[in-house]
C-alpha cells in the first residue's frame, strides 16, 4: 500500500514535469496565488476574455498539489454551505439562481475539458447519497421535501429496493439522487488545465512558496510579482501566509482506494452510471467507482492539526485506514477480500460559517475566492468566472451572486480552535455511532455540534 506521495490521481498518470521557479522580481497585470483549480480557471476565463492581459501564477509545490489533486473527483452542484442560508440573507429568488448557476457549472466544466482536450475521466452519473440507518433515514426524507420544494435541485427520492437497483449498498433503508453531478479524476483535470491555460499566454512558476499578500504585491521566496489585481487561490493554505493564520481553517480529508475490483464484484454492487456515493452520516463519507474500477472512498482522518499545520505530501496514519476500510466493508460487504492500493490525505478551507466566498475589493485590488468546504471541484470554477468578471469590471447575472463579497469573522486563536474541533468530530463520532446502533431520531449531541461550529 502506498501511503501519501500527494494522491493516488497524482501517482497514476505522474507528477508533472517541473516548472520554473519565478526567475526575480516580476511584473503583471494580474498576479494569482495558488495553481488549483480556482487559480488555474481564474487564469483561463481571464486570458479568454482579454488575451493580452499578463497573468502570472504562484505555487509553492506543483499544480494541483493541494486539494485540486486530492479530492474525491465529484463535480456537483451542491452550494457550499447549503442554498438555505442565502434564502434567509438574500431572498429566495437569489438563492434559486445560485443553485441554476451551480448546475450550469457542472456542464461549464465538461464543456471546457471537451473544448481543450482534457480527458480526465468524466462521467456524468449524477450525485446518489443513502440513508442506512433510522436516524439518517429522517434526516434523508427532510432533505428531499425541501429540495424538491425549491426549483433547479431535480432531486428523486428513491425507496430502498429502487436504491439498491442503483447502488447495492448494504442496509439501505432510502437514497436520493440527482443528474447535476459527474465523476472526474482529478489530476487529470488539474494538470490538463494548467496546459491549457499556458497554451492562452499564462505563466505559471513552481517551487515559489508566498510568504506575505499586499495590494499590488504578492511577495515569495523568489522575489516580488508586482500587478495591479492579486488573487488569492490558496484555499486550505490559506493559514501559512503573513496575517491570515485564522482566516480559514485547514481541515483534513483522507481518501483510500482499492484494487481494481473483480467484474463479479461490480456485478453485485450494480454501481454502472458513473454515479458519486455518499451518505447522510454526520462524519460523512464520499466515493466513487474510478475509470478503471476501483473504489475510491474518503472522510475525516486527523480532522486538524494544532496551530492549522498541514500534512506533508499526503501521508496518513494507520488509523485513517483502517476506519475508512470499516466504512468501505459495512457498505460493500464483497469488497473485504479486496487489497488497499494507496491511501492520502489533503487539507481543505473551512470559513467560520461554513460558506464559500469570492469577492474583489476595488480600491486595493485584492481579490479571493476559497472556503469551498469540500465543494470547490465545481465552485472553483465559479468562482474563476465571476472572479474574471469582477477583475474586468464587467456586470453579470454570476457576478451578483449571493456568494460574492461575503465576509465572515475568523476563527479564534489557539488552543481554542483545535480543542473545537476535535471536540466537534468527536461529537459527531458519538452521534453516528449511537445511530449505528439503533438510536432512531438525529443525537442531540449532533444538534448541539451543529450549533457550536455555526454550521446550522
């Protein structure tokens, strides 16, 4: 088993050839922190809207090093945060129109990787979530009364032997399901972006680590990119530059992936469409089947570490595995005999409140977009379109997105934060496993951790 090494996406097609370091002091119209996806479509829409714009990228490892090349590959709809808040803050109508742009962004995305020669695996199976429990069972049928009461969700609910027709997962009671969502790969993704963005004029410069972002300056280990716009597309690193240490929190996500599976064992799981998998567990769980038949299925390892640290390439502790496998055998009994071939973790950015945000402040020239929570495969390229639109000074339905300025307070300092989140997944820990056992209506402990993170 291959523990770390960035991700299983990254070891199977390679890591990509070295770029340069930035080569000194330089200069730009735009200067973009951070070769993820956010910065890379960022780059893109820009240099596709004005091509004679200068647009020069940062990044301290390679692209897609952080989450880009280590999430779980589900490009879906889901609005960070929940669509529900925006309804409270900006009305109905606001909130509906995000959720039609989030759709639309699923499409956006498979048109460009048509569009630039990206194969990065796509499937469009739509997004399946199961309840296999009594508790998340109610917690699943109140999700779909208010999804299929609001418009551009197309949410199904589907009874257990319709579930099971899908996915055969063990002990399902009832999933939902809906078509807005495909299966990538996500270093594929990645680095075919990252090209396609140098083939537009956009220079991209690695091993150069930000130290400290100011208006006009973005200053590294390299020397200084002086532009007029700076965006700041570091997500979960958000933490390691000069002043922004508790502006959002690395939270850590581990993945393992098995062997291929054997054809009778896909015969049994009945999982064809290209569908992503998740549930309705409070630490909850994400899959998916991968090109070449493996299952790749992820949650909460370590979920932090103290003083926002991060992971060193990816390596994950013994015991991430062995949960993760429990996870994988209880939903997939056929799977037990099966080897696990690599397992990784990646940090992700989590605001105070939760919500994603993209926004410009026009007299600094700072922009940022981040704080994607696990939802940035398709946000990251929202938010690059609207980032584009705010650079350009161009009105657009997305630019007035509820998302788009929002600002939220930080997070406190240590040793607080670190004791709130252990203590929150191990709330949620003991919530899931007394509704493993039988508990037949959502733990209160759950409700009181919801309410203490600002997450509800």
């Amino acid at each position: 088993m291959i523990n770390g090494h960035v991700s299983h996406w990254w070891q199977q097609i390679g890591l990509p050839a070295q770029r340069p370091e930035l080569p000194g002091n330089v200069t730009a119209d735009v200067a973009i922190v951070g070769a993820g996806y956010t910065g890379l479509w960022t780059a893109y829409y820009l240099k596709q809207a004005q091509p004679d714009l200068r647009v020069v990228v940062i990044e301290q490892r390679h692209v897609g090093y952080g989450a880009s090349g280590r999430n779980g590959g589900w490009l879906t709809n889901a609005v960070t945060g929940g669509r529900e808040q925006y309804v409270k803050s900006h009305g109905r109508d606001a909130a509906e129109r995000f959720q039609r742009a989030m759709n639309e962004t699923v499409s956006e995305v498979i048109r460009v990787a048509e569009a630039e020669g990206i194969d990065a695996d796509i499937k469009r199976g739509g997004e399946f979530n199961v309840a296999y429990t009594p508790a998340q069972e109610q917690r699943l049928r109140a999700f779909a009364a208010a999804e299929q009461a609001s418009n551009y969700t197309d949410l199904e609910l589907l009874e257990a032997p319709e579930a099971t027709a899908k996915i055969n997962v063990a002990g399902t009671r009832a999933a939902v399901w809906h078509p807005h969502c495909a299966r990538i790969q996500p270093a594929k993704l990645a680095a075919g972006l990252a090209v396609a963005c140098e083939r537009l004029g956009v220079q991209i410069f690695e091993r150069t680590r930000a130290v400290e972002i100011t208006p006009g300056k973005v200053a590294t280990t390299h020397g200084t990119v002086s532009a007029e716009f700076v965006v700041r597309a570091t997500e979960g690193f958000t933490a390691g530059l000069k002043g922004l240490k508790r502006l959002w929190l690395p939270m850590n996500s581990s993945l393992i992936a098995t062997e291929p599976l054997a054809p009778a064992v896909w015969d049994e799981l009945r999982w064809n469409q290209g569908e992503v998998l998740g549930d309705f567990a409070h630490v909850y769980m994400y899959a998916q089947r991968t090109a070449d038949d493996r299952i790749a299925i992820g949650g909460r390892g370590v979920p932090y570490r103290f003083g926002s640290r991060t992971d060193t390439d990816g390596t994950t502790p013994e015991v991430t595995v062995q949960t993760l496998s429990e996870i994988l055998h209880r939903f997939f009994p056929a799977t037990r005999a099966a080897k696990i071939d690599h397992v990784w973790s990646g940090v992700l950015g989590v605001p105070r409140d939760w919500s994603a945000t993209v926004g410009l402040d026009r007299e600094t020239g700072m922009a940022w977009a981040g704080g994607y929570v696990g939802t940035g495969v398709t946000s990251t390229n929202l938010a690059g379109r609207t980032l584009t639109d705010l650079i350009l000074g161009k009105d657009s339905e997305i630019s007035t997105l509820p998302w788009v300025g929002h600002r939220v307070r930080k997070w406190e300092p240590e040793p607080l934060r670190w004791l709130a989140t252990q203590g929150l997944y191990a709330a949620y820990g003991v919530a899931d496993r007394t509704e493993l056992a039988g508990r037949e209506r959502t733990s209160p402990i759950a409700h009181v951790a919801d309410v203490i993170t600002g997450r509800h």
